[in-house]
C-alpha cells in the first residue's frame, strides 16, 4: 500500500467519529425541525467542521473528539446498556456538547418513537467507541503507532483484496505480533501508559488485536472497541409513536485514504 494510501489510525478515528456526529445532528433536525437551539448548535458546527478546508476543520475536530471522551467516558457503561435516565439527566449532559447545547434531555419522553430511541443510542454508542479508540491511540508511543497502522492497513487491503475476511480475524494473534514486533522501550511505554486498564499480558494482546480491527468492516459484528463494555439489551419503547418519524439510522462512514497529519 502506498504512503499516499496509508491511514493515520488516530486521525482516521478523528474522521468517523465527525461522520457519526454530522450523522445523527442531521437525523435529530429531521425529526425536530423547529428546535432552534439544535439549529443553532447545527451552524455552529458547520461552520467549524464542514465548509472550511481539512487543514482548519482537523484541529477542530480533534478538539471536539477529545472532549467529547473526557466528558462521555463515564457514562460508557450506562450507554451501552442503554440507561434512559442518562438522556434525560439536565446534570450527566453538562460537558457533553452534542447532547447538553441542544437540550437532550427536553427531547427524550416517554412517548418518543421506539425506532428513534433504538437510532439514538446506536449513534451514541458509535460515537462512544471511536472517542475511546482514539483516547487509546494516544497512549501508544510513536514507534509502535507506527507498526499498527503498518498491520491495519494491510488487514484492510488484503480484506478489499478477498485474501481475508473477517472469520481470519484472531485478535489475540494480531496483539502477539504487534508485540513480537515491538523494541522494548516502546513496549514498556506503552504497558506504563496503560497501567490500571489492563491486568495481564493477555490482556494487552486482545486490546492491541482489537486496535487492529478497528477500522470499518473490519471489526466483527457486536465487538466492543478495546476498554469498552460489552453491549447491553435494548429496552424495548414504550410508544408505537411520539415524533412525526423516526430518527433515520447511522450509515457506516467509509474508510478516509488520507493522511491527514502526524500522530502526536
């Protein structure tokens, strides 16, 4: 795969967790059109993240991703099981900008769609997964960085080749060789930035294995990003209706061929 093709896995997180985001603001105005401050909210980040080119937009969206994980990270476990009473505590959104500026918690009744409920979290729950990768990718010394988007690009291009498909995928065997692969200092930074997010050694080769996989289509179906809980139940609504219509669904984004910046 050629330098011009190869993915800037921290950057790469950047860019989907900013499609999920543009996502699920552009399903959220379908279905509460009048609201001004999600209109307002909505200009905002348009102009900050979508008509201004990459070079002004990135710095911005990193900023908005790293937020977004310091604020959210507590709430992971409650999003995954899909705790109703986090949309609607005025208190838990504080910080949290997409949810807290538009007023979530005015949004989220008792009689709101079943089908938009279910969308809702599915977006959060994307968005919570890319924040987390990225908020891990942070913790990984450059060097090492460097054999991971190494390997994950040759994943992909041998999954968009046919010479491997998802069933190939051995997490644990992916982390062994990230680690064989390894000098020791950067091994050692990486185990110490670490410390307290994982128990053993066995531990770090799935978490590396699950970085591996990260990427769109290239993790399996159901399988939490690294440091995440498993996904919970959905509860089932409570209303056949509530909006006008439900929250369109997430679309997977596409995998972004650029390299847009250095890992820091």
């Amino acid at each position: 795969m050629s330098s011009e093709e190869s993915v800037n896995m921290k950057d790469q997180m950047v860019h989907i967790f900013y499609e999920y985001s543009q996502q699920f603001l552009e399903a959220m105005c379908e279905v509460w059109p009048e609201c001004p401050a999600l209109k307002q909210y909505k200009l905002k980040f348009d102009i900050a993240c979508v008509h201004p080119p990459e070079a002004v937009t990135l710095p911005v969206k990193r900023s908005m991703i790293a937020k977004y994980h310091a604020a959210m990270s507590p709430h992971y476990t409650r999003c995954n099981s899909k705790d109703d009473t986090l949309l609607m505590d005025r208190s838990a959104q504080e910080g949290i900008a997409i949810l807290n500026d538009i007023e979530f918690y005015k949004k989220w009744r008792p009689d709101l769609h079943p089908e938009t409920k279910e969308n809702v979290w599915e977006y959060i729950n994307n968005m919570n997964r890319y924040s987390n990768l990225h908020n891990l990718y942070s913790t990984v010394p450059t060097g090492m960085m460097g054999t991971i988007e190494n390997m994950a690009n040759g994943i992909a291009h041998k999954m968009s080749s046919g010479e491997m498909n998802m069933n190939d995928l051995n997490l644990q065997q992916l982390g062994q060789n990230v680690m064989q692969s390894m000098d020791h200092q950067d091994l050692d930074a990486f185990a110490q930035n670490m410390a307290g997010n994982m128990g053993d050694v066995q531990s770090m080769y799935t978490m590396l294995g699950s970085m591996l996989g990260s990427m769109p289509g290239a993790m399996p179906a159901g399988m939490p990003a690294p440091g995440m809980p498993a996904p919970g139940t959905a509860a089932p609504g409570t209303a056949a209706a509530g909006t006008a219509a439900a929250l369109a669904a997430p679309e997977e984004p596409s995998l972004k061929n650029v390299a847009i910046g250095e890992v820091e």
